[in-house]
C-alpha cells in the first residue's frame, strides 16, 4: 500500500507535474512528426510557426536553407516560413525576397488569406515582379544539330542558380556533368554519347546545393548507329561543355533570309503589275475622243512597265539567293557530312512553267 506522505500536494510536486504537462503537450506531438524538430530545421520551423514564434521560425527555417540538399517541394515551405517570418518580424525587404524566391519556384502559391494585410504585403510585390517579369526560373530544353545532342537555356531572372548539374537517375545514380551557370550550355553527342540508353535529369542548385529546378531529359538517340565508332562506356568521366556556341549557320540563314525577302518584294510587284495592267485594259483608258489608249494612260503603262521588270528580277534575285542558301546549308565546307549531302541530291529547285517564280521538289 503507498505511504500516505506520498499524496501530500507540495508546490515542489506542482511544479514537476505542470512541467510534466507542457512536456507532453509540446514535445510529445512533435517527435510524432515525420520530420524530427530536434534534427531537423524545417519541422522545427513549422513547429514554431504554429507556436506563432517568429524569432524561432525564421532562425529555423534559415538553417533549413542553408542546410543544403533540399529537394524544390522543401525550398516551397522553407521560402514561406521565411518570408511570413521576416514580415512578422518587420524585415519588408528580407520578406520580398524570401517571396520572391518562393513564387520562382511556385508560381500559384497562396498565402492564407487569414495574415494580416502587413504579413501580405511583401507577398503581394513579390508577385507584382513576377507578373511583368518577361521570364521565370527554369531551363528551355531542346535538342541540337544533330539530333542527338542537347541544349540546354537557363532562365534566371533573380540569379539563384548557382551550378548546373545533369545526372543519370539510373538504379546507379551518376553526375554526367557539372558546370557554373550559362545562358546556354550545348552538350554534344560525344559528350553524352556513354549516356544515349540512360534516363537523364538537368538540376539547377543554389548556392547551398539545394535543388530548385529539376527537369528529365528526353532519351538521346544512339550517336552511332552504323558502329563505325566505338561508344565510351558508361563510367568514363565526360567533358564539359561550358563555353561551346550553338551551331547556327550564318552565312546560310542569311542568304535564305535575303531570298525570301527578295520573293517578298517580287511578290508585292507582281501585285502591282496586275493592278496596273486592269487599269490599262479598263474603260478608264478608252475614252472616245481623248486619243489612243498610250495617250490617255501613258504613267499607268509605265507603271504596270516598271512593276514587271521589278516583279521579274526581285523573282529571279530572290530564287538564286534562296536555293544557294539552301545548298550551302545543306553542303557545308566539310566534306564529311554525308546526311548533308545526301539531302542536297534530294532536292531540286528550278523556274515553274507558265509563272514568274520557282519551284521546289524533294525525295526523302
């Protein structure tokens, strides 16, 4: 049987119980968490957000940040901790750029619309620079030429990105290539071409090694198909391509460019030929009594005159730049591109019966 001094109520025993309580109350649910606030910065952070401790959940979710390694589902809540805290706390400009980091990477994400109009307001400029930002946080990818190679267009308008990483998502995860930020980085066939049967994923970190962006590649094609070459295997390191420039052909883009306009101008002409030359054969030139028909539409004849020569040369001018445009695209100066060539034979372009112009056929 317990000894009765034992249910004495002494303010020492008080102060046990209650402490007991609080500890039950506010560290028990919280070690129930998926994320261990006593480890883990960002349940902590959230632990205090709903403690309404600001101090706490700003110094919290700051060391989540700076922590590294989160993944972008992460980066969203650590951004809205941050910024709900430096609001509260009075650090408008802290609080923007916490908002704006979160709308980069979330652009549909909502405040409750319970916080106060103060708490909101750094929000609500972060999102008035989204809405006439003329990009947003990403990479464009497309493929090159040839087809297997890859380009990759970084779009970062507040400079978070830190590092460019593309890895194989394989059941043997490897970083293909790693590299400073670039407008454009151009990967080639060669570079990738140990990596052609791999699922690879383009990651752009910050500078804390956080991921704000990931996005799959699409699966490159095999970069030698004839086996006339020997494909490096899968674990020899790749170079990377920092500085390479695409390959866009100048010289080719502008001689078809000066033939289209050319075909342009020609066309406007032909126009005006036939405008003129329905004035010329139209009752306007007929007038009994006024002379031949010369002498009453003398400027209408010389109208319909220059607009044919004009229509006829721009025609001529314009055809010869376009097919010498097409030619030297598809014939480049090396003689060893032989898809080019190929193409080249395929295509046959001449004058069309009957009309001023050319015309253009192809086999493939």
């Amino acid at each position: 049987m317990m000894p009765m001094h034992w249910l004495k109520v002494t303010p020492i025993r008080i102060v046990g119980l209650l402490a007991w309580v609080c500890w039950f109350v506010q560290v028990r649910p919280a070690l129930a968490e998926p994320f261990d606030p006593l480890f883990d910065p960002l349940a902590a952070a959230e632990q205090a957000y709903r403690n309404v401790d600001f101090e706490t959940q700003r110094s919290a979710a700051q060391r989540a940040l700076e922590s590294g390694d989160n993944d972008p589902d992460r980066l969203i809540r650590i951004y809205r901790l941050l910024g709900i805290a430096n609001a509260s706390l009075e650090d408008r400009e802290a609080a923007k750029l916490a908002f704006l980091s979160l709308l980069a990477l979330d652009p549909q994400v909502e405040l409750e619309r319970s916080l106060s109009p103060r708490l909101r307001a750094p929000y609500m400029e972060a999102r008035g620079f989204w809405d006439v930002a003329g990009s947003r946080l990403g990479v464009e990818v497309t493929g090159g030429r040839p087809s297997h190679s890859v380009v990759l267009r970084l779009h970062d308008p507040l400079l978070m990105v830190a590092r460019v990483r593309v890895r194989s998502m394989d059941r043997q995860p490897a970083t293909v290539l790693e590299s400073e930020p670039a407008v454009e980085l151009h990967l080639t066939s060669e570079e990738l071409a140990g990596y052609w049967d791999r699922n690879l994923r383009v990651e752009l970190l910050d500078k804390y090694n956080n991921i704000l962006v990931m996005q799959a590649l699409p699966r490159l094609a095999k970069p030698f198909p004839n086996g006339s070459a020997t494909r490096p295997s899968a674990g020899t390191p790749l170079p990377v391509s920092r500085s390479a420039a695409p390959e866009f052909d100048y010289p080719s883009t502008i001689l078809v460019g000066a033939g289209v306009l050319g075909l342009g101008i020609g066309a406007v002409a032909h126009a005006m030929r036939e405008e003129s030359a329905r004035e010329w054969n139209g009752g306007a030139c007929e007038r009994s009594g006024s002379g031949t028909r010369l002498e009453q539409c003398e400027d209408v004849d010389q109208d319909r005159t220059t607009a044919e020569r004009v229509a006829i040369f721009s025609y001529s001018a314009g055809g010869a730049l376009l097919i010498a445009g097409v030619i030297m695209y598809l014939i480049p100066g090396s003689l060893g591109d032989e898809q080019r060539g190929a193409n080249a034979q395929n295509l046959a372009c001449g004058s069309g019966p009957g009309t001023v112009g050319i015309g253009c056929s192809s086999a493939w």
